[in-house]
C-alpha cells in the first residue's frame, strides 16, 4: 500500500486528465493521498475540498503557502478556521518559510506561518511546513507555538533541521528529490530517520522522480520514490509501506490527541 501524502490535485497541469492521473495512482497501488489546499492564493484554500469529497481515500489540508503570505487579509484566518471543521480536512498547510525566492517578505512569511501554527495548535490539527533557505527561522517558531503535530514536507533541508525536527515531535517528508543524483547527503539523512517518522511524498506536479525526471509529476509516481528510499535504508519495501502508514494515520488521523 503506497501513499502519496503531499500532492497537489487541484494544479491545472490537471485540467485535462485528472480522474485518469487519479486512476493511475489506484491503479499503482496508492490507497492514501493529501491534496494541498493551498491552490492560486488564499480565497483559494478550500480547492482540495470538492476533489477529496469524489474520493473516501483522498483528504485535504487547507494553508497559505509562504509566495502567498503578503496576499493574506485578516478574514483569511477566519476562512481557514471555517473551512477546517470539513471531515475532509486533516491539517493546516503547507505553510512555512521560504527565503529562496522571497515572493513575500520575510517579515510577512513569519507573521502569516505563526499565525497558522497557532491555529493549527488551537483545532489539535497537523501542521504542514515547508521551508526554504530558512532552516533557523523555522525552527525558532515551530519550538515557540510547539503545535502538537506536524511534517517537514519535501525535506531538502540540513542535518541539524532534522535533527530538531525529530526533536520537536515531526515527521519529516521525502519527495522525488531523493532519487536526483546530486541528493547524497539528503539521502544521508533519508537513512537516519526513524521508522516512525518517515514519511513520502511526490509533491506533484513538481519534481518527479527518476526515471520520469523533467517529466509532469503525479501520485503513482510515489512507487519509484518508495523503491529508492526502501533500497538506501535496506529494508523491504512492504515494511516501508508498512510503516509509512502507521505515520500517516498518526500524523492526519482526526481521531489522534
């Protein structure tokens, strides 16, 4: 059983295919997906919402991504607030820090990300992060807010984010990145993970794994991520998958407290 537990359905690279993409995921054995609710903006934080409702093994997060953070107007928390009480809706994200490519500034990334941790942390919800260039900044405020769960998604961060990540609580997240050539020391941290903070990912439409590298992403692409990361920390890949859904279902589980 794979899954695929950051994805972006609503992306209109879509447009023209997505019941098929999302029949091929089933079809390569993907059972669980999270559609990022981040979409063209925040008014648009319910896209995962009617995709996740056509589908019992899809659910949905609602965030504002850090690009996004100076478009954000008070009433968009409360939209946040509003739209969470979905059953569908199973964490705040992504949201985070990304000083790469800065489309927000800095000052506004971090009062938006600390807004959203803290409401993360008020509906006893997994928070997802992202972050970019930032790994000190990230931490800082996750350990101020301490929300009660939560996933470093797409890692391609440092040894000392993960190490503070486990430390806080977090899983962390691998996506297609992995399996890039140049990813030697992400696969160095890949290894060291604990089974029972690991989690996979696509990420898609971006950043598809080897062999379809340059290619559109999408969730039945999570098989070639799961076979690499199973191989580099030498275990089978049933027990990976095994135990990727024993973290999923801790992490996004509503039930969880």
């Amino acid at each position: 059983m794979l899954i695929d537990s950051h994805a972006h359905l609503d992306d209109v690279r879509y447009a023209e295919d997505r019941p098929d993409m999302i029949q091929r995921a089933w079809d390569a054995g993907v059972r669980h997906i999270v559609t990022i609710g981040t979409g063209s903006g925040p008014d648009d934080m319910g896209c995962g919402i009617p995709i996740a409702e056509s589908y019992d093994w899809i659910q949905t997060s609602l965030g504002i991504h850090p690009h996004d953070a100076a478009k954000v107007e008070d009433r968009h928390f409360d939209l946040m607030k509003s739209l969470a009480t979905h059953p569908k809706v199973v964490a705040i994200g992504e949201t985070g820090l990304d000083y790469h490519y800065d489309h927000s500034p800095r000052e506004v990334q971090r009062e938006v990300f600390a807004r959203q941790l803290s409401i993360a942390s008020e509906l006893d919800l997994p928070v997802i992060v992202h972050t970019r260039n930032a790994d000190e900044d990230t931490e800082q405020m996750i350990r101020k807010t301490t929300p009660a769960r939560g996933v470093l998604h797409c890692f391609t961060s440092g040894a000392a984010l993960a190490d503070a990540a486990l430390d806080m609580g977090f899983m962390i997240s691998f996506s297609g990145i992995t399996t890039f050539p140049n990813a030697k020391d992400l696969v160095d941290i890949v290894k060291k993970v604990p089974s029972d903070r690991i989690l996979i990912e696509t990420d898609c439409p971006y950043l598809a794994p080897t062999p379809h590298r340059g290619k559109r992403n999408e969730p039945a692409f999570v098989a070639e991520t799961a076979r690499f990361v199973a191989k580099v920390r030498n275990v089978e890949l049933e027990q990976l998958e095994s135990e990727i859904l024993s973290n999923f279902t801790r992490l996004f589980s509503r039930e969880v407290h």
